[in-house]
C-alpha cells in the first residue's frame, strides 16, 4: 500500500537504530513524518497511497485558498492542498525537497497535501500520544494528537476530518 | 439472514418488481391474456419463494395472497377488473417497498396492514369455488397421478409413445389449477373391439390423446376454456355496429383457435385453451424417473417460453467505471501519440502504429462505453403505472404508448432521466389531456393519448413525450408572464410562440389555477430544465392549441466523453462544450457597447452580453487590449453570451474526470480532463460561469 513501506528492510532498519526503551512495547502508530516550519508532523501509513514529487500543478481559479490546484495522478485528477496554508503559516517556494503525500480520505477521494520535507516513517507507540489541549476549536480538529518521543514533539494529523466535505 | 443469498435475492426480486410493474398494467388492457397472467403469477411466486426461504415473513405474507389473488383470475374463477387492480397495486407497492426497504439496509419490515391482506383474502373469495390454491402454489406437489392409458400393463416396458403420453398428460394435469378434481375425472378409453393388450398404433395413440383433451376441457367446467367457446369481442366494440375487416379477422382467428383445441398449440395468443405449464416443472420429475434417458423432447402441450431471457450479465458499476477510466487513458495517449507525430519528423512506421492505436482505441472505446449502456426501457417500465394511477385519480381517459424502448444510451443518463420524464409525463396527463367530457365535446375521441418515444439521432438520444391534449396557449402565457412579474408586456408580446412555451421552463411559472398535489407547484418544470442542462441535454417544446403538446428532449449517448472546444489563458487551457457553442469570432471592440455597465457585443443586430473569462481565470494578468481575443458565442438555456477567450485551440473529445475533495463547490466546473499534451485542462460549467460574473 505505502511505497515508502515497501521493502521490509527499511523499516527494520529504522527501529534497529532506535533507542529501544521501556514504554516502546504496546501497539504502536506507523507514521510517516514530515517537517512544516520547524515543526515535525505525522500521518498514519494507512491513510497514505503514496508520496510524489511536485510535478506540474494545475491552479484552479476560483477554489478556496488553501487549495493550490489538481494534479493528474495516472488518470485520477487529484486536488492538491497547500499544508502550510492549512496551518497558517506564510508559503515557501517550491524546492527539490518539497513532496506532495497522496492521503486516501476514502474510497474514492484522494488527497495531495504539499509539504516542505519528508523525513521517515516511524512507528509510535501508541501510549505516546495525548490528546491536545488547546483553546483553539478549529485549529484543534484537523489534530488527533500530539507525541513527545525521543525528544521530539510529533503533531499527529487527523485525515479524517480534515477532509472532510461540507456536504 | 445470510447477507449473500439476501443480496442475490434482491437483485433478482428488484428486476421482478420492475418486470411486474409493466405487467400488472399492461394486465388492465388484456386482462385474459393467459401468458402474462402467468408472468404475473410466476412473479409473485418467485419473490414469494425467495423472501419464504430468508423468513422474511411479510413479504411472503404479501406475494402468497397475491398469488393466490392472480391462481384464481387466471382460472377464470374472478376478473382482473379495474377494483382487483387497485388492491393488487396496492399489495405490489408494498412488496416494491419493502424491496426497497430491505435494499437500503433495513432488515426488519413492518408488519403488514391486516386491512390489504383481508382484501386480497376477499378478492380470493370472490372466485366461486374456494379451494386451497397451495397446491397450484407448489407445483410440484405430490397430487399429480398419472394414469396410463386402460390396459396398459404397469409393470410392463414403457415405450417411447407411452412415455411421451404420460408425459403430456402430466403438464396437462399440472396445469390445471384443481388437479385432484380433474385427474379422477379423465379417464381414457379405448375404442370398442381394441385389444387393451396388444400394440397401440399410433392412430389409437392419437385418439386417446384427443379424447384426454376433450375430456378435460369438458371436465374442467371452471378452466376458461368452456365460457370461451363463444367468440368474445374486444372490449369497447360495439356489438351492434358494423364490423371491421380486422375484427371479423379477429374473430375467425378466435374461432380457429378454439376449434384446434383438441390439439392445442403452442402459438395461442388470447385464448387460454392452451394448457398452462408451469416453467419449473423440469423433466426432473418423478415421473420422468424411471426412463431418464427417454428425452421427453416434443411434449406437444408445453408452450415456449414467453419471452428469452435477456442476454446480459450484471457487472459491477465500480468495474465498470475502471475499465471506462483506462480506456480514457488509452484515448489520451492516442492524443498524446497524435501531437507528437504532428511535430517530430517522424518515419512513415510510427505514423502507421500511431494510426493503429488510433483505430484500436476507438473501437475499445466504443465496446466498452456499450457496456455501459441500458435499454430505456428501465425509465420507461415505470410509465404505464404512473399514467394509469394519474388517470384513474383525476377521472381521465388515457391511453400511454411506448416507442423505441430498445435505444439504448448510458445507465448514468438513464438513472438521470428517469426524475425529469415523470414530471413530464405527469404534466401531460395531468395538464395536457383534457377530461373524458372536453375531449367528446371537442370532437376528439375520448380516451387520450401520450406517447413516450426515444430515438437514437446520430451521438444524441431523442425523447419525446408527446399528448393530444388541449396544446398551449401562447396568450395565455404571455399574460401570466406579465402578472408574474417575470416582463413587462411589451417585452411579452414580443415573444414569438414558440419563446412564448419556453416561459413554462422558467423558475417561479405555473399556470395551473389551482395547486393539485400532482404538479402545479410551480417548481417543476425550471427543475426538469435545469437537470437537463446539466447532463448537456436541450428542450424543445411544440404546441398546437386544441391539439396537443410534444415536448421533446435531447441528450448525448454518454456523460462520460465530451466533445469540447479548447481555448486557453495565458498557458492554461480550458474545455468548453461543444454543443453550447454557437459560433466564433474575432473580438472588435469598435463592435461593442457599455450598456448598463455590461460590455455587449453586435451580432447581425442583436447585443448580446460579453464576458471576459480572464477577469476571473487569469486575474494577475493585467490586460489592456483584447484586439487579439476571439469571442465565443455559447447558448445557456434560452440565453445566447458571448466569452472572450485568449485563444481557441480548436476542437477536441475529452474524458471527463471529476475534480477532487474541496473543489466540487467551486461553481463554474463541470471537471477537467488530460489534454494531448499532457496537461490538465478544467471544464467550464457554462451556467455557473454566468453566475460568477453576476
């Protein structure tokens, strides 16, 4: 399903070069993790199809602003969204490091969200993540929670509601 | 309940119900016809024994009266008349609903009315004699003995002619609704001085076979057989008056009929004498046992089957959609390939395997875009009910005929067309024939028609529904025009008559004086139009006053390839239908006013409003001059607005492709598509382009 995935052998690696420690054990979240600003960011592996690099995207005239056009994944015309413009945060050029993640909202729509950076995929565990508390309603709906593992703090998106068509 | 054999039940009790639907009406015109009263009766038992094996109880409640309703009109012991019809329509909506129902996921029904249930039991009571129709329910039930003819041994060979007799005599016997009653009654007998004995001829084997028939006509007083003997005119005829070649015609055929009873065929029509056979009753009988290998291939006595199973299988539409979205891909590499050779200096090889591909594309394209395609029949089937419930409510004559119900056109549109003709065909009756005692005191005969045809006209499907009713009055629309508010009157004398009929397309326009709850609501026909737009279709409506109404509807065979006009901005192109536009022309502006603050163009003297689409698609583009610009002329509704483009890019057949999450609102898109190079264009939604420059 996940391309990053694919190969058994990458992911070894990574809990391989982890620290192994106690609250590891227990079920845990596969992430793919990605970087906005300074900040870094996950996505469950389930949601994702696939992560492209940024081709030509075709702007739509008229489409709400955080919308920066579609794109032609292999016949399918994708909607492609600005991350950045999502979290308020002022826009980048894009660069050779920059990605577009392919998230399956569900069967039949499908997501491109552009980010500055793709780093990894990680598994969380489970216990790790707590629910945010924030003041902001809006701000906090798009987040399913937020993680402090090996010194860093991982915002973990929800998809889900993120896409979630008004109609 | 098991969701798989639930499902499997559905779509075969869902096609049933369709199938029931037409023939429960086309029941009221030909209320004796033998063969659909067992479609009928077959329709019913078969939900019956679908819903009795998944316990869904009150659906078998449902279909076992009815069936018994239908096992006692086709013995003739009740008729199908118009106040059976009301209750057995009755009974068929609610197993129509429950069908629907258990469709949509419920899984517990309702308990069923006690009041329906007790009409239908009185509809059976109604017959003359009450028996216990269970036995005809079950076809294969144990009360069908055989007799073999007088003297012949039972514990002796059978031979083939033997074999064929018991067989004859078993579909006789099956077919006959009291088989207790009429099995003891026939018994064969052999001519004087035959040795019981020796070898039967095959004249003797004649004889007896006519004797059997004779005498189970004659013993079976209830079978419609014995009131038939007397020839029937056709309803509405009057006996008294002069006869008709084609009815005298008619009435020899139904002599002859009756006359070759004694050897029944397979080809009898309106006459029941031919023995009806159950079409479950397979040689797998009892019966059959002993000899299986003796074929019982030509039972004189089993009709055909009525009508051949359409030939089609069910595919999922999802599949469907795939297939539909690579062979889209296919054509778009075909474009691709297409450009490409146009500039490369190409060798004469790739232009030939270009060509090929060219070919082979379009062919796949054609085969699987048949997949896809429905029979109107689907939309149609639904007519015949609504115009007789319609008719019998509002106290009308109406006569409803279906033309080319064969044309097929894409199971999208189908579905699509199936709101809009209704409400159409709902107009017609309702508002276009007029009633029974108009209609005699205008001289015209007093039962209405309304014809619903489709016609396949070149890449477009022609619909018509047309009604020799009371017809327009352009007057009459002009005026209410006016008081509507919708023109001034100078604006609404203006019209021309054919303008005038348009106005009934507009939103907020009834004419009907009073509000019924079967349309007059003034929210119809702007809709109908406005549905019919959006799938690229026109409407075009001819009225005579006095005489009638035809409104007619033209679609494309399929939503899912348009034929657009390419234009761009900038380096952004866009798709344009093509059956919206009109004509092309060089932007001037010497040839343009500012009226009202509307830039409108002159064309053969008419101002027609101008819009720049790159206001709006291409705002960071500052412009000065549009010198260069071409102006496209498009008609939206009955509206003609000319788009100033950038550039025409000419003509080209684009797959349709949604746009994603978050753009379905954005108005002025009707999708996009991959254009021959690769690139996306965005398909422009003409009527919500208007609306954004408004």
């Amino acid at each position: 399903m996940m391309h990053l995935t694919d190969s058994k052998g990458f992911t070894d690696n990574i809990s391989l070069m982890d620290d192994m420690e106690d609250e590891d054990f227990g079920p845990s979240i596969r992430c793919v993790m990605f970087t906005l600003e300074n900040e870094i960011y996950g996505i469950q592996v389930s949601k994702i199809r696939e992560v492209l690099r940024v081709g030509n995207i075709r702007p739509v005239p008229g489409a709400p602003y955080q919308v920066l056009g579609v794109i032609n994944v292999r016949g399918v015309i994708v909607t492609v969204i600005d991350s950045r413009s999502m979290f308020e945060l002022s826009s980048k050029e894009i660069d050779d490091l920059s990605r577009i993640i392919i998230v399956e909202v569900d069967d039949e729509r499908s997501v491109g969200i552009l980010v500055d950076f793709v780093m990894e995929v990680k598994d969380i565990p489970e216990k790790k993540f707590e629910p945010l508390s924030s003041t902001k309603d809006n701000a906090s709906r798009n987040i399913q929670g937020i993680a402090h593992y090996q010194d860093n703090v991982i915002i973990l998106l929800d998809v889900d509601t993120m896409f979630q068509d008004p109609d | 309940m098991d969701e798989e054999i639930l499902s499997d039940f559905l779509v075969e009790a869902s096609e049933l119900v369709d199938q029931l639907n037409e023939q429960l009406v086309d029941l009221e015109h030909s209320p004796t016809d033998a063969d659909l009263l067992n479609a009928v009766f077959r329709g019913f038992h078969t939900v019956k024994g679908g819903a009795g094996f998944l316990g869904i109880t009150p659906l078998v409640e449902v279909c076992h009266r009815a069936e018994n309703v239908f096992d006692k009109i086709r013995n003739g012991d009740i008729s199908y008349d118009a106040q059976a019809a009301d209750v057995i329509l009755r009974a068929f909506d609610v197993i129509s609903d429950s069908i629907e129902a258990l469709n949509a996921g419920e899984r517990d029904l309702p308990e069923n009315d006690a009041g329906l249930l007790h009409e239908l039991d009185m509809l059976t009571k109604g017959g003359a004699v009450v028996i216990e129709p269970e036995v005809v329910a079950e076809p294969v039930a144990q009360e069908v003995s055989l007799h073999l003819a007088e003297g012949v041994d039972p514990d002796g060979d059978i031979t083939d002619e033997e074999f064929e007799a018991l067989l004859n005599q078993r579909d006789q016997l099956q077919s006959d609704v009291m088989p207790v009653a009429t099995s003891s009654e026939v018994s064969l007998h052999l001519a004087d001085g035959v040795d019981p004995d020796g070898d039967i001829t095959d004249e003797e084997f004649e004889a007896l076979l006519n004797q059997r028939d004779q005498l189970q006509t004659a013993v079976a007083p209830k079978s419609q057989v014995e009131p038939k003997v007397e020839l029937h005119l056709d309803a509405g005829v009057d006996p008294d008056g002069d006869i008709t070649d084609e009815e005298f015609e008619a009435l020899l055929n139904q002599r002859d009929l009756l006359l070759s009873d004694a050897e029944p065929t397979p080809s009898s029509h309106n006459v029941t004498a031919a023995p009806i056979v159950e079409p479950a009753v397979s040689p797998s009988q009892p019966v059959s046992k002993p000899k299986a290998a003796t074929k019982p291939v030509v039972a004189p006595s089993k009709p055909a089957p009525k009508s051949n199973p359409e030939s089609t299988v069910r595919v999922d539409t999802r599949r469907l959609d795939e297939i539909m979205n690579l062979v889209g891909e296919l054509v778009l590499v075909r474009n691709r390939l297409l450009t490409l050779r146009g500039t490369s200096d190409s060798s004469e090889e790739i232009s030939n395997a270009v060509g090929n591909l060219d070919h082979v594309t379009t062919d796949l394209q054609a085969s699987v875009m048949k997949t896809r395609m429905q029979p109107v029949k689907k939309v149609f089937g639904r007519f015949p009910r609504v115009v007789r419930d319609l008719a019998r409510k509002l106290n009308k004559k109406i006569e409803l005929e279906l033309h080319g119900e064969d044309t097929d056109l894409d199971k999208n549109l189908v579905e699509a067309l199936a709101d809009p003709l209704v409400h159409l065909v709902r107009n017609s009756v309702d508002h276009g024939v007029e009633m029974p005692a108009d209609r005699i005191a205008n001289g015209k005969p007093e039962t209405g028609t309304v014809i619903l045809a489709a016609e396949q006209e070149g890449d477009h499907i022609l619909l018509s529904i047309t009604d020799d009713g009371k017809g327009m009055d352009a007057d009459l629309l002009r005026r209410k025009a006016v008081e509507k508010g919708l023109m001034d009157e100078v604006a609404a004398n203006q019209l021309d008559d054919k303008s005038a009929f348009e106005l009934i397309l507009s939103a907020g326009f009834s004419t009907a004086e009073q509000v019924s709850d079967i349309s007059g609501r003034g929210v119809g026909m702007d809709v109908v139009k406005n549905m019919i737009t959006k799938l690229n279709g026109s409407i075009d409506i001819h009225s005579v006053l006095g005489k009638g109404t035809q409104i007619s509807i033209r679609v494309p065979l399929t939503l899912a390839i348009l034929p657009t006009l390419m234009v761009s901005f900038c380096e952004d192109s866009y798709a344009i239908p093509l059956t919206s536009v009109l004509e092309i022309f060089d932007y001037n502006s010497e040839k343009t006013n500012k009226i009202d603050g509307q830039r409108m163009v002159r064309l053969r003297d008419k101002s027609i409003p101008l819009f720049f689409l790159d206001e709006w698609l291409a705002p960071h583009a500052v412009k000065e001059n549009y010198d260069e610009d071409k102006v496209v002329i498009v008609s939206i509704g009955n509206q003609r607005v000319g788009f100033v483009v950038d550039q025409v890019n000419g003509q080209e057949e684009v797959v349709i492709k949604p746009l994603g999450t978050m753009l379905k609102r954005v108005s002025g898109y009707a999708g996009a598509t991959i254009t021959g190079n690769g690139n996306i264009a965005l398909i422009l939604d003409l009527p919500g382009v208007v609306q954004r420059f408004q």
